[in-house]
C-alpha cells in the first residue's frame, strides 16, 4: 500500500521514478519480479515508463525482454525510441537466440501505425543488422503496413462513432432543480 502511494506521489519527477525504481526490495523469484513490472508498468507516465526501461537495462536479460511488451502496450512509440536508442545492448543479449530476436524485433515494432514509421523502421534494420532476428522485423514490417491500412479503412467508421457518442452524450441537460 505504501508503495502505490509512492508511486501516486511520484507524478512526472524522473529522478523518483528512479529513485523508486533503485530502492525495489531485491526480488529473487521471476514470477514476482515480472508482477511488480507489470504493475509498475501499468501506467501512462512516459516518464516512469522511460525510466522503468532504463532500470530493465541493468537488470538480466530475462527483465529486458519482459519489460519490453509491457511498455509498448502503453506507449509504442516512447518503446521504439528506446529499443533504438538501446539496440546494442538488445542485440549483444539476444542478438544470437534466433527466436528471442525475432520476438523482441516484432514486438518492438507490431504496434507502430504510420508511413513514417513503416519507413524509419525499414531504414534502421537496412543500417542495423538484426542478426537472427530477421523473421521479426519482416513480421513487425508487416504488422505497421496492416496498421496502416485498418487506420485508412476505418477512420471514418471512427470518427463517425466519436462524433455520433458525443453529440448523443452532450445533449442531456442536467436535471432542473427546484429552488
């Protein structure tokens, strides 16, 4: 308990984002480790998910690969940012482990949803070996392009749902109190 309220107190000050993240009781068993990750890593705070990445990269290589998908799920981009950033340091630990490659270059890039995007990912791993994980980077690839093509077909399904909601919801009229 006394730990979300640090974590509530913690707001956007990255250096008690780190702070808290160095003082973790030393947690041995993997299981609770990866629980208290994914707890950590339930938040939208870029500035705690930056440094919760951060704190994964002097942690094993079993972190590393764990505290990736748990930050994409909150934001892909801060995670692609980072993996690039990092790419090094996930390629000397993974670089060699075909389907751990694969897996960390596919999830690092499957919820990427722009041209932009498509192209700067295809243009890093042109400059960047992806070593065994090339089945990865073509699933991610892939994965933007059908990304790309879902936001084109359905933005306006979309739109005209959020429109349709907020005009429907933005009609009631508070109830009229008598004095």
């Amino acid at each position: 308990m006394v730990f979300l309220q640090k974590l509530r107190l913690a707001g956007t000050d990255r250096s008690y984002w780190e702070e808290l993240l160095k003082n973790l009781p030393f947690i041995t068993e993997p299981d609770q480790l990866t629980t208290t990750y994914k707890i950590l890593a339930s938040t939208n705070n870029s500035t705690a998910l930056r440094s919760l990445l951060r704190q994964s990269m002097n942690a094993s290589p079993e972190v590393m690969r764990d505290i990736l998908p748990l930050v994409v799920k909150q934001d892909p981009l801060l995670a692609w940012e980072f993996f690039k950033q990092n790419y090094d340091q996930y390629f000397e630990a993974y670089g060699e482990s075909q389907f751990i490659m694969a897996y960390v270059l596919k999830t690092v890039t499957q919820n990427l949803d722009s041209r932009d995007l498509y192209v700067e990912v295809k243009q890093f791993f042109q400059d960047n070996s992806s070593g065994t994980g090339t089945p990865g980077v073509t699933a991610g690839l892939e994965r933007i392009n059908s990304n790309i093509r879902w936001k084109q077909n359905h933005r306006h399904s979309c739109r005209s749902f959020f429109y349709t909601f907020a005009r429907k919801h933005s009609r009631k009229a508070p109830a009229a109190v008598d004095p």
